[in-house]
C-alpha cells in the first residue's frame, strides 16, 4: 500500500515537472528563437481566424449569402492588427469616394495582406479569391456569406462566365470587387506580373480600376528568414484609372499602366519606410 502511494506520488510531480518545463521553456524559446516566435505567431494567426470565423458564421447566417455582411467581416477583423503590434497608416482614402461600381486592384504579399485589406475595405465591396478557400471549414462558410467571389483558375471557361457574371452584379447590384492580379503570394519585395482577369472585369463593365497598394512587410515580417516581429505599414490609395470607352484590345495596355504606378508607388513606400529592396 505505501508502495502505491510512493508511485502516485511520482506520477504527480513528474507531470508538474514537465509543466513547470513547458511553461518555462516556451517563454524562452518564444523570446531567444526567432524562427520559433515566427511559427508560434502564425500558428496562432491561421487559429485565430478560424475562430473569429465560427463566431462572424450564425451572425451572417441570419441574412443569407450577402455583400454586406463584409461589414460584419470587417469588425471582426480590425482588431487583429493590434495583437501582433502593427501600424498601419492609410493614404488616400478619398479615392474610394465615387459613387459607383469599380474594380479593386492590390498587391500580394501574404496572408497578412487580409489585414491591410480589412483596414480600408469600401462598403459593399467583395474580394474574389481563388474555389479552394471555398472548402477551407468555418473560414470559406464565412467567406461564401460575405459574398465572396470565387473562381475556379484551373479552368479558363468557368474563370471568364465568372467574370463576366461579376460585370453584371457589379453593375445591377452597386457591388466593388478587390482583386489581386499577380495571381499568388509574392515574399521577393517586389511585385509579379499582372494576370489580366481584373483589368477585362473593369474594362467589361466600363467601370474605374483604383491600385491599392500594401508596403512591403520587411519592417517586421519575413517568411524566408522565419521572422515575424512588430511594425508598421502603409496602405495607399491611388487616384482610379478609367475605362470608359476601352475595348479588350486595350487591356494589355491598361494593365502595365496600372502595375507601373503600383511599382513606383511600392517602391518610394519601400523607401520612406526603409525596407530593404
């Protein structure tokens, strides 16, 4: 019997031993290991996503599939920036201030790109997202509520009656779209080139394109290097292009008008804000 007694006692402090590990030795990781700290971080901001999307899902639920629970979207998501310590300027806000349909177009960086997109989102403004997040459990439910436009980019046909069935919403319903036109997330420090599906959308329903461009994350964020600390970045808003009057034959054009003063803008953020190139 006292044996029995000698062995649970063992048991006990060998699980308070390993706790008292755990819980002294995650802190230090956390603040000696940079790689450590980039994975704990991002672990926690793909969580924490799926959680705020299980709360934002029966809110949303109540109006159906609708643009405008984006709002509801929206409000969940503003506060995220404060829990990684991010600053995030915004120029140019009053370019979003034309009263119709336009098209939307932004850099790709990362998956941190939702919470420059969340900032400065217009009302009634919807981003189109490749299927696969369709399928992601709680996040693509919620993303399909909020109105979220998905197309299928392995298949051209579905992709261009996709397309061309945003013009008609776009036009009928007062709905803005947010594109991103390289297509994939870009960590170079650059921009890749445009794929054209945003620019024949604007130039399809005669409506302006306005760049959003996201500085680059160098400040604080790098996945290459594993490195995720606190910082800053800049939103701009450039002034909308117009397409009235544009055919298809003028979309090449168009696009590398539009990704030029993207890359300028990019560049001179990248300089003011001291990110390397």
């Amino acid at each position: 019997m006292q044996t029995h007694i000698c062995s649970g006692t063992m048991e006990i402090s060998l699980g308070q031993g390993l706790l008292i590990l755990v819980l002294v030795v995650v802190p230090l990781l956390y603040e000696w290991s940079t790689t450590f700290k980039y994975f704990c971080k991002m672990a926690f901001y793909n969580s924490y996503i799926l959680f705020l999307a299980v709360i934002v899902i029966p809110i949303c639920a109540v109006r159906g599939r609708n643009v405008d629970n984006m709002k509801i979207i929206r409000f969940m998501m503003l506060h995220v920036k404060y829990l990684y310590g991010i600053k995030i300027d915004v120029r140019g806000t009053e370019n979003f201030n034309i009263k119709q349909p336009y098209v939307i177009v932004s850099n790709h960086q990362s998956s941190l790109d939702l919470l420059g997109l969340m900032e400065v989102l217009p009302d009634r403004c919807v981003p189109i997202a490749k299927k696969e997040l369709m399928y992601m459990g709680t996040v693509g439910l919620a993303c399909w509520l909020g109105g979220i436009i998905f197309i299928n980019r392995k298949k051209t046909d579905d992709a261009i009656s996709v397309m061309a069935e945003t013009a008609q919403t776009m036009l009928c319903e007062d709905v803005r779209v947010w594109v991103f036109p390289e297509g994939t997330r870009n960590h170079n420090g650059s921009m890749l080139p445009f794929k054209r599906g945003a620019f024949h959308l604007a130039v399809q329903a005669q409506v302006p394109i306005i760049p959003v461009v996201i500085s680059s994350y160098r400040d604080f964020y790098s996945k290459k290097e594993r490195r995720f600390t606190t910082g800053r970045c800049t939103v701009q808003i450039l002034p909308p292009m117009p397409t009235w009057g544009l055919g298809a034959e003028d979309v090449p054009a168009l696009t590398d008008r539009v990704r030029q003063a993207m890359l300028i803008a990019f560049e001179g953020l990248s300089v003011e804000l001291g990110a390397p190139q």
